[in-house]
C-alpha cells in the first residue's frame, strides 16, 4: 500500500484529487479535515484521527478502520459496505443514509450517533454501544447484535474470559426501522424506542427490552425466550406465532395485541394489560397471570393447563373450548365469560 502524510493528503485534495484507494494511513492525524466525494475503497485507516473528519458521501468500501477515533465524523451518504469498523469510536457521528452492508462493527462506539436510513444488512454489530443513538428507518435485515461470551476484539477474543458482552441500545431511537430476521441475542435495549419497527422473525432471546416502546411494531414470528419486557407498551402490535417462553410480560401494556398461536409458556405476566388482545391458539401453561387485566380478550382453544389466574380479571373473555385442567382461578373475575366448550379446573367441560 501507498504510505501517504496527512500533508500529502490535504495537498492533493486541495489540487482536486479525491482518489486514495489503497493508501496505508495507518495512525494519520486529518481530525477535522474536509474529504468529502473522496475514494478511499482498501485504505488503511487503522487506529487514525478521524473526529470530526469530513467524509459526505466518501467511498470506503472495504476499509480498514479498525480503532479509529472518529467521534463526530460526518459520514452522510457514504460508502462503507465490508468496512472493517471493530473497536472504533463513531459516538456522536453523523452516518445519516450510510451504507455499511456487510460492515464489521465488532465492539464499536456508536452512542449518540445519527444513523438515520442506514443500511446496516447483514453488518457484524455484536457487543455494539447503540447507546442513545437514532436508528429510524434504519434497514438492519439478517444484521447480527447476538450477545458475546467473551469481550475484546473479534480477532483476538480471549476465550478463558466468561465475561459476556451485550450489544447496547439503551434508549436508541429505532421508529420504523427493518430488523427482519436480526439476531439481537441478549441485547439491552432498555427503554429503546421501537414503534412501528419491523421485527419480524427477529431473534431477541433474553433481551432487555423494559420499558421500551413497541407500538405497532411487526414482530409476526419473533423469537422472545426469557427476554424481559417488563412495563413495555406493545400496543397495536403484531405477534402471531412469537416464541415468548419464559418471557417476562410484568406490568407490559398488550392491549389489542394479536398474539394467535403464540407460544408463552412459564411467562411471569402479573398485571399485564391484554385488554381486547387476541390470545387465540395460544399456548399459556404455568403461565403466571395474576391480577392481569384480559377483560374482553379473545382466549379460544388457548391452553392454560396449571396457569395461574388468581384475582385476574376475564370479564367478557372468550374462552371456548379453552383448556383450565389445574389452573388457579381464586378470586378470579369470570362476569360475562365464554365458556363454551371449554375444560374446567376440575377436567370438567363445560357445556
């Protein structure tokens, strides 16, 4: 590769040159510099100064960026499809329309970013700061933020080391955004705001998704296995066929929810909200739904053999043909239940 200066640099770019493709810029100091409408496609830009630095609508495909300080670049429009993005800190940049498909993310700093319509497919974003960041629109498909074992470098993982490491969008702004089939294993998103995102198939097993906002998102076929979603609002959302086994639901709001045929078996629900929610075909054994609110709910042919119902309130509920061998229905509020068909407690059916 080409060993070029930071003088070097700004002097052809001041001469009209906007092509350093292949350039070894390893450790380069161009903080604050303006390059943007360059070409910087197999650059080494490892462990170099970048913050602040100018790159709207650069070309960095294929990029070594590995550790580089780029905290408030500008990267608007940009080209880093496969970069190389481990262990870099982007926190406050501005990657808004950025293309980083296919791009490795391992361990990188993004807190605060702008990733506004990013296109993030297929992008390695495991143990990722997300932290605070604005994703709308943002297209993540098949984008892979799976918790680690381990922490450190993709390239050098101490595998003795039982730390594991999460991928962090603590409060991330991700309105709409297109994380179909993403795997987000153990993330932390943690009051996350993820309205109307597209989650569908998406993997979210043992995520930390309380408190975070999921209204009217499409989560048809997602995985939520002893994921926590305490005190989250999922209202007007779509979940038919989610996996939810073990899942925490305590004080979540799942109003008008349609959750057919999903599977929540062992899910902890005490005071959830499911007021109207569809829970056709649902599959709710050794549920604990105590003093939950599913009063008008739609709970036909729904298995809840040894559920716990104890002061819930099933006013209006349709339970035909509903399965209740061994649940709990003490103090249970039952005025204007449908039971029709249904087996009771004692594996009577109720005609």
């Amino acid at each position: 590769m080409e060993a070029l200066t930071s003088q070097d640099i700004l002097r052809r770019y001041a001469k009209g040159d906007r092509d350093f493709s292949g350039a070894n810029l390893t450790g380069i100091k161009l903080s604050g510099a303006n390059l943007n409408r360059t070409d910087w496609l197999d650059v080494n830009f490892s462990k170099a100064y970048l913050n602040s630095t100018v790159f709207t609508f650069a070309c960095l495909t294929r990029a070594n960026l590995r550790g580089a300080l780029m905290v408030g670049a500008h990267l608007c429009g940009a080209n880093l499809n496969q970069a190389s993005l481990s262990n870099t800190n982007l926190s406050n940049a501005d990657l808004h329309g950025a293309s980083l498909q296919g791009a490795t993310l391992f361990g990188a700093n993004l807190s605060l970013a702008n990733l506004m319509d990013t296109n993030l497919i297929d992008a390695d974003m495991r143990t990722v700061n997300l932290s605070g960041a604005n994703l709308s629109g943002a297209c993540m498909r098949g984008a892979n933020l799976r918790q680690e074992r381990a922490v450190g470098d993709q390239h050098d993982i101490d595998a003795s080391r039982k730390k594991r490491s999460t991928a962090s969008l603590n409060g991330a702004i991700l309105c709409g955004a297109d994380l179909r089939g993403a795997n987000l294993s153990g993330a932390d998103l943690h009051k996350a705001d993820l309205r109307g995102a597209n989650l569908q198939e998406a993997t979210l097993s043992g995520a930390n998704l309380s408190e975070a906002k999921l209204n009217n998102a499409n989560m048809l076929g997602i995985f939520l296995t002893e994921a926590n979603l305490s005190g989250a609002t999922l209202s007007g959302s779509v979940l038919d066929n989610a996996k939810l086994e073990r899942a925490i639901l305590i004080d979540a709001d799942l109003n008008g929810v349609s959750l057919r045929s999903a599977v929540m078996a062992d899910v902890k629900a005490s005071r959830v909200k499911m007021q109207l929610t569809d829970l056709t075909d649902v599959k709710l054994s050794r549920a604990d739904l105590s003093r939950a609110d599913l009063s008008g709910a739609v709970m036909i042919r729904a298995n809840l053999i040894e559920a716990y119902l104890a002061r819930t309130n099933l006013t209006n509920v349709d339970l035909t043909d509903a399965i209740l061998n061994r649940a709990e229905l003490s103090s249970a509020n039952l005025v204007g239940a449908i039971l029709k068909g249904a087996t009771l407690p004692d594996g009577k059916v109720q005609r």
